[in-house]
C-alpha cells in the first residue's frame, strides 16, 4: 500500500524538478511499468520516489560519448546497465574490502586469506537493504510502505547526504527552494540498516 504523506512527498520533488527547467521529464512510469520494472529487477520503489517517477521520468544527455545519462532509464533502459547501477553501492564496498582494507565488525572475525574476505562480504552484502538509483551516484532505499530516506551520495564506502528526502534532493542537486547544506537546521539522519552505519 502507497502512503499518502509518501505520495506527496514523492510528487511535490517531481513537481519542484519540473520547475527548475533544468531537466528534461518524460511522462511518468504507469502501474504496469512499475510491475515489471519491480518483478524484473526484485525490489520495490519506496513510496516517494514511485510517485516521484510517476509524475515524470527525469531524462538527461551524456555529457560526452560512451557515458551513460545520469538518470536510470526504468522505461527503456538496457536491463544489463540498470543491474549494473542497483549493484552499484554493494559493488563499491567489495572494491573497498579489496583494495582498501574494509571490515564491517557486523560481518564478524575477518578471515585470514582474501579469496575467503571477498565471500563473506559477498554473502553480508547480499543481505543488506537494496539501493535504488535516483540520479547518477545518488540513491534511496527500495522499500513499499516506506518514505522520507535521505538521499545518499554513495561511492564505495565514501558515503554522504545529499538530501534530507527527495524533495530536498531536488534542492542540493539542482538549485531552487530549501536550506543550504551548511545551516544547522540541515540535520539528515540515515534510515537504513548496514549503509547508515557508512554515512560520513
């Protein structure tokens, strides 16, 4: 069941997107592409940015060839791609286990010998909450029946804010209305298990 609060939410940073004029905004994803983006990819858009994408799917031009565009094609994206960008914040951290030296202390004791490293984070990520693009590296929980995550800026395990929900998002990336990340009242709080405990 979609929340009305969540919605809202969701068709409000839509709505302030559009405004801007800053982005091209295609018609919104119908019910029936939802289902088979959620049922082909196996998760669930969290309420506000279902209806966010509802109200418009955000387009945008690679800056220079052989990029790809900032904003997941959800319509008609290249499947391969798009598994590419869900993996994306897992992927990164197995960079970090790798070549970095992470350890999540949740994971327990680190084995001794890197093959064995890589499948216990493997099998620790496979099981974590699943991040979902909304703009190039910028991210949201997956979740029906769930709203108002902050946004996160994820690079490997260089994680930040990039918006306190999505309407502030809208905000920090692209300019109009809202509070500067330097004001105090600017207060994000991660919702997430395992990637909250990342944010910077």
């Amino acid at each position: 069941m979609i929340t009305n609060e969540g919605a809202q939410l969701g068709a409000e940073a839509a709505r302030r997107l559009s405004q801007l004029g800053r982005v091209e905004v295609l018609p919104g994803l119908s019910d029936a592409e939802f289902a088979r983006v959620e049922a082909e990819f196996g998760f669930e858009f969290s309420d506000d940015h279902r209806a966010f994408l509802a109200a418009g799917l955000p387009t945008g031009r690679p800056s220079s060839p052989g990029r790809r565009q900032p904003w997941p094609d959800w319509r008609n994206g290249d499947p391969d791609e798009l598994r590419e960008r869900l993996a994306w914040p897992a992927d990164g951290v197995l960079f970090d286990v790798e070549h970095n030296s992470f350890w999540s202390e949740d994971w327990g004791a680190k084995p001794g010998v890197l093959a064995d490293v890589l499948m216990v984070a493997r099998t620790c990520l496979a099981a974590v909450p699943t991040m979902v693009p909304v703009c190039s590296h910028r991210y949201l929980p997956a979740g029906r029946g769930t709203y108002g995550h902050p946004v996160l800026s994820m690079y490997q395990t260089d994680i930040i804010y990039y918006g306190t929900d999505l309407v502030d998002y809208v905000h920090q990336e692209f300019g109009g209305p809202g509070l500067d990340r330097q004001d105090e009242a600017w207060d994000p709080k991660a919702t997430v298990s395992f990637w909250r405990d990342l944010v910077s």
